[in-house]
C-alpha cells in the first residue's frame, strides 16, 4: 500500500542497495541455540566468497568464542538458506549457490556425540 | 466501581492538601500511597474545590495552581474558576 | 460601577476562538495544507472542546515558578555533591540511556508540536500545540541541565546529541520520532500525543523516575516531577484529540485503528529498552518489566479501550503478543546490551547471585529456564579474564531497528524472523508487527538509516571498530565495555572508601 504522502508519487532513496556497498552483499548468518550470540550476524560478503571461507574461517572467527565450536562439525550441520532449507557445497561461492543480497543463512549443528 | 478516574498528586505541601481536600469533597474516592507521591482513584468523577484546599493550606489557592502538582491523571478533564473536575463521558 | 471579571472560560474563549478568524482572501486548504491528505476527515473545528483553560499569562507563571523549584534543587544538588548519594555506579548506566536515548526526543517533539501549532486547522488544538512544543523545549533543557552534573564525573554523557545521530542503539528512539515527525499532524497526535503520551507514557516515567527515587538520584526524580505536571497536559490532549478525530467522521475510524496498532508496537519495541533498564540497570530495583507491563499496560489500558469500544475502536493488534513476552524482552535486551558493550557508551556486567534470585523470583517461567545459564556461562568466562564481547555486527529490524534478538511466541530458543520483498531487495523485520509496518509503507522504510549497513557501506568513520567508535565520539575505555575494570568503576570505589572513617567513631 501506498504511503500517505502530500503530492502522489512520494518515494525517496532506498539506502541499502546493493550497490553502495562497494562490490558486496549483506549476509545474514545465524547460529542456531546458541542465544549467548543474542541475534543473527550482518556479514559484507562478494558474491564469490567461496562457502569454503564462509565456513572455514569466517564463520569460526565470530563463533569461536563459544567453548561448543571446538566440537563443530559443519559439514554434518543442517542449513536453511531464505527460508529453505540448504545443502551449501564447499567447491562453490556462495553467490552461485543462491546466496544472495540481503540473504539469511541460519544453521544448526547437532550437540557433541548425536548425528 | 464504574470506571475510576485518577490523580496522582506530589507529596508537596501543595500535593497534600490537595489530596486531603479531594478525600473531604469525594466520599468514594480511596487513596494510595507511593515513594513521593499519591494517587488517588474515584468511580466515574473526581471534583477538586479551590475552597476547600484554600481552607486546608490557610492561603488562597487557585485551581490552577493543579499544575504545579499534578504528576498523572486519567480522565476528561474540566476546568473552570473554582473547581478542577475529572470525569469519563 | 465595579469592572465585571471574565470567567476563566470567558477568557480563554476569548484568547483562543476570539483571536481566530474565517480567511477571506485565501483558501483554507492553502493556509492549512497539511490538513487533509492522511484522509481525515473533521467537519467542525468548533466542536474541539480545550480541556484545559490555560492563557498564556497563566501558563508562564505556573512555567516559572517550576523552573525556579528546578534549578535550586539542581545547584542544592551541585553544591552537596549529590552524586555521593546515589546506590551505586551502575546506576548512571540508567541516566546515561536517558540522556542518549530519551533526552533528543523531547528535541523532536518541541520541534514537531511547533509545526502543529501552525499547521492544525483548530485555534484550539493550536493553542494546545503551542504550549506543548514550549514544554518540551523545557523537558529537553531541563534534562541536560540536571544530567549536566554527572557528565562532570561520569561517562557516556559527553556528547550525547553527537551519539543519539550516530549509535547502533540509539537509532532506535531516532527512527521511532523521524517516522512520526515525517507523518502527518494527525498520524503524529496519534503516535506520539495518544499512544505514547496516554497509553504508554507510565512505562517510560514510572522506571525512569521511581528509579531515580530508589537510587537515590535527587535530581532526576525532581525534574520527573516537573515534566510530569507538564504532563497531564500532553496525555489530556491526546485522549480528547483521539476522541475528538473518532466523532467527526465514521471513516477515521480505520485510519485511526491503524495508526493505534502502528504506534501501540512501535513504542511498546521502544520501551523493551527500558525493560532492560529496569530489570538491570538499577540496583535497587522498582518493580520488573513484567509487573509494570501488567499493571501500566493491561490493567490500566485495558479499561481504555474498553471505552473506545463505543467507536469502533479496539486493543491494539499485537497486545497479546506484548502479553506473552513480557517475561523475555528485557532480557534478549541486556543481551544485546552484553553482547555489545564494546560498542555502547553505556556499560553492562555480570550479574550477582543476589539480582539472579531477584529475576528468578520475578520471571518464575522464563528466567531460569532460559536467561539465567547464558548469564552463569558469561560470568565464568568473565571470571577466566575472557569476558565475551561478539565479534559480530548484529542483524537490525528495518522497522524497529533493535538487533533481532526477539523470539517467537512460546519458543524462547528460536528468533523470530520475518521478511518482505520490495522492488527486487529483501527486508528483515524482528515480528509480525513491525513487518506490518513495513509492509503498509515500504517507500518510508526502505529509507531507513540502519547503523550496521551503513558501517559496512563505509558511512561511519572506518573499516575497523576503533575507527567507528571514534566516529562515534566514544572515549575507547571509558564511556565502553564492562562496568568492571572502568575508569567510573574505579573512581566510585575510591569515594565510597573515602566515606568511611579512618578511625572507629564510636566505643567498640
């Protein structure tokens, strides 16, 4: 619905194109039941980070933090990619694998010992 | 109690007297006490008299002066030259 | 023969419809032309009835005489070293939310309420305008001017104007006034005269100012005081302007609902920051979120609105979501504030066995169960000298603009996301209320100035933290981080041992 605005046709700057942010993309990334990170993580990210960099290093360098990321195995987490869930393959960027601008990433890592 | 209207008055000289009058002039209305302040709740309509606060402090006091007072209140407010009135239509 | 005196109806009769006039030369639309484009629609101005029958002889008097109570308690306060009097340190944290947060609102609002004053098409809400837009000119100096003192020995408060522009928190109550200010007159006495100054408004006094009282903060309970006789009036005029709106046309009735549910979430989001203040900023403690929410929102709102039901009106939409979290937001929000505390100019801690069995106590079916192992967990990793800052900027609403930190419903594990697609881009919002919001206006909101993208677009100083945090004019060490091991934290143990004697005063 429109806003109510003074003359018709009102719109103003959309600030957060993708284009401002100097050749990347806003990712979202979100560690399941681990609320000690109180929300999901904003990441600028180039379509082509390979899923091997988000995985192997980006992501241990905001989670680490957590004394459970030392039992991490991402490759047996479950991911979930804008709503669907996700099979992210490590050769791939991110871009070519759906991962798009302002995409939100949440996975799940089983507890230490289970599946 | 049909709907209460309210004021919650500063523990002031002023506030005091204002609350004891309110006490005086409205029979239903009960009063609760807080840190520095008191609320007062009455069914349906509230009447602050200048005369009968002017009388407790021993100056004249308009009802005006309220707002030197008033903390809170919750109602329709009415003003005029005597008396300070809060009320639901 | 004696003068006759005008009643004090007669004399403001006079000054208010007696100094209005019908235009002859210009259309009315012209004069007022911000009138009618939120389709309002008011037959006759007339019927506006002025609660209060203040003239502007009595309005500077009774001003006056408030400023000259104000400022003998603010230099009494100066002289005597009223800081000494305070429960402790961490309770500044408090003020400091003000200052920041609350203090550049009351700016907007005097800005704002001068554009009624001249834009309204009724003398009467004019007049109402006018002395408001003066009292909240009031409220903000008379704020700087009490928190004036601390900024001597305290940090955080230095340049909050400078802050309250920049800060990923303090965007927060920025954005919530910028969507009102740039709505129009009748959406803004809607947003900010009824739903934040009557409904919600004991939400934010009450913590604020019974805080103060229970902190010992002279000051700030008096300038509480003094607003809040200000007060009475600014929520009088938004009760009978909402009214007044309903009973001029059956067809404000919608726009009105709308603009009730909009602002109803928006300030009650607005107000989980003062949840956070009050569950754990304060040392000696009011009342919690919970209880407030209970006795300020339901039990005291409810009664409203089953008033307005005679025109159509109901509860605002999400009230039941309100309900059901009132035993959560509070503490997602000390988490972001823990989270973040590298990057506040506001200072969080861990939390002592004493204040964990008073939140148990006050959250009995959420706090022990969810909240209370993080805190244990944070406070052994604070204790091994690896206290956890994250790493990471946060996921903000579009709307709200808090950190996502909110959960779903009855799934205190799992944060509720939800996301809307405008011309070819996503947005996230934290809820179904604010993704309502967006979705009835996207072209406001997709303007939105959000403090992590616009770090990672560049905008805010620098690449690095130390550079943002400089753009942000935070002194890096002192006005950030844990209360523990602060330059305040240091200096207030040092007055505290300095009151108390050397000597033994009396026989043992």
């Amino acid at each position: 619905m429109a806003v109510a605005s003074l003359k018709p046709g009102y719109a103003g700057p959309t600030r957060d194109r993708v284009d401002n942010f100097h050749g990347a993309q806003l990712v979202y990334v979100h560690w399941e039941e681990h609320l000690n990170f109180c929300a999901a993580i904003t990441l600028p990210l180039p379509a082509d980070t390979p899923f091997d960099a988000l995985a192997g290093e980006i992501l241990p360098s905001l989670y680490a933090a957590d004394p459970d990321w030392a039992d991490v195995d991402l490759g047996a987490a479950r991911w979930m990619l804008d709503g669907r869930d996700w099979s992210p393959e490590p050769g791939r960027s991110i871009g070519e694998q759906g991962v798009g601008h302002k995409s939100l990433i949440r996975f799940w890592t089983a507890p230490a010992g289970n599946a | 109690m049909s709907r209460p209207v309210s004021i919650t008055l500063q523990n002031s000289q002023d506030g005091i007297a204002i609350a004891d009058a309110i006490m005086a002039d409205n029979p239903e209305a009960e009063r609760k006490p807080f840190p520095a302040m008191t609320k007062i709740d009455c069914p349906g309509r509230l009447v602050i008299r200048g005369e009968s606060v002017s009388d407790l402090l021993g100056r004249e006091w308009d009802p005006q002066e309220i707002h030197m007072s008033v903390i809170s209140l919750s109602g329709s407010v009415d003003e005029d030259d005597g008396s300070f009135t809060l009320f639901w239509r | 023969m004696a003068a006759r005196k005008l009643s004090l109806k007669q004399k403001y009769g006079h000054f208010t419809r007696g100094l209005d006039w019908e235009p002859s030369y210009q259309k009315k639309e012209d004069i007022f032309p911000f009138a009618s484009y939120e389709g309002i629609k008011v037959h006759d101005w007339d019927a506006w009835e002025d609660p209060f029958k203040l003239t502007m002889d009595a309005y500077w008097k009774f001003q006056a005489e408030k400023e000259r109570k104000l400022y003998a308690v603010i230099d009494s306060m100066a002289q005597n070293n009223g800081q000494l009097g305070i429960t402790d340190a961490r309770y500044l944290n408090a003020v400091k939310i003000f200052i920041q947060g609350v203090t550049p609102l009351e700016y907007q609002a005097h800005r704002h309420f001068a554009h009624l004053a001249r834009h309204l098409p009724g003398a009467g809400l004019r007049v109402a305008a006018q002395m408001q837009s003066i009292d909240e000119l009031r409220h903000c100096q008379t704020q700087i001017h009490t928190i004036s003192h601390y900024n001597k020995y305290f940090d955080g408060i230095h340049d909050f104007t400078h802050m309250h522009d920049r800060l990923w928190y303090l965007s927060v109550p920025k954005s919530f006034f910028d969507d009102a200010t740039s709505a129009g007159p009748f959406e803004f006495l809607t947003a900010i005269s009824f739903a934040f100054e009557y409904v919600l408004t004991n939400l934010l006094f009450v913590p604020f100012m019974s805080g103060a009282a229970y902190n010992g903060d002279m000051a700030t309970v008096t300038f509480g005081f003094s607003a809040q006789s200000d007060e009475s009036r600014h929520m009088t005029l938004g009760l009978e302007a909402v009214r007044f709106l309903l009973e001029q046309d059956e067809a404000n009735v919608p726009i009105v609902q709308g603009w009730i549910d909009k602002w109803f979430w928006r300030g009650y989001r607005l107000l989980s920051l003062v949840g956070m203040m009050m569950d754990y900023m304060l040392p000696k403690k009011v009342m919690s979120w919970s209880e407030a929410w209970e006795s300020y929102y339901e039990e005291a709102g409810g009664a409203l609105f089953a008033d307005l039901a005679r025109y159509g009106i109901r509860e605002p939409k999400y009230a039941e979501v309100a309900k059901a979290e009132k035993g959560h937001v509070s503490h997602q929000v000390w988490s972001i504030f823990y989270n973040y505390a590298q990057a506040a100019a506001v200072h969080t801690w861990d939390v002592d066995d004493q204040h964990l069995a008073w939140l148990r106590e006050k959250y009995p079916d959420t706090f022990e169960q969810t909240y209370q192992p993080r805190y244990l967990a944070w406070r052994k990793q604070a204790e091994e000298g690896q206290r956890f800052y994250n790493n990471g900027l946060p996921m903000l609403c579009q709307v709200c603009q808090i950190p996502m930190a909110f959960t779903e419903v009855g799934d205190p594990g799992t944060i509720s996301f939800r996301v809307s697609e405008h011309a070819g881009d996503k947005y996230h919002t934290c809820s179904d209320g604010c993704k309502d919001i967006f979705d009835h206006e996207p072209e406001k909101y997709v303007q939105a100035w959000l403090p992590v993208h616009q770090i990672f677009q560049g905008n805010c100083g620098g690449a690095t933290l130390p550079e943002v945090l400089d753009w942000y004019h935070i002194n890096q060490g002192a006005d950030n981080l844990d209360y523990v091991g602060s330059p305040e934290e240091a200096q207030w143990n040092k007055w505290m041992e300095g009151r108390r004697p050397a000597m033994p005063i009396a026989a043992e």
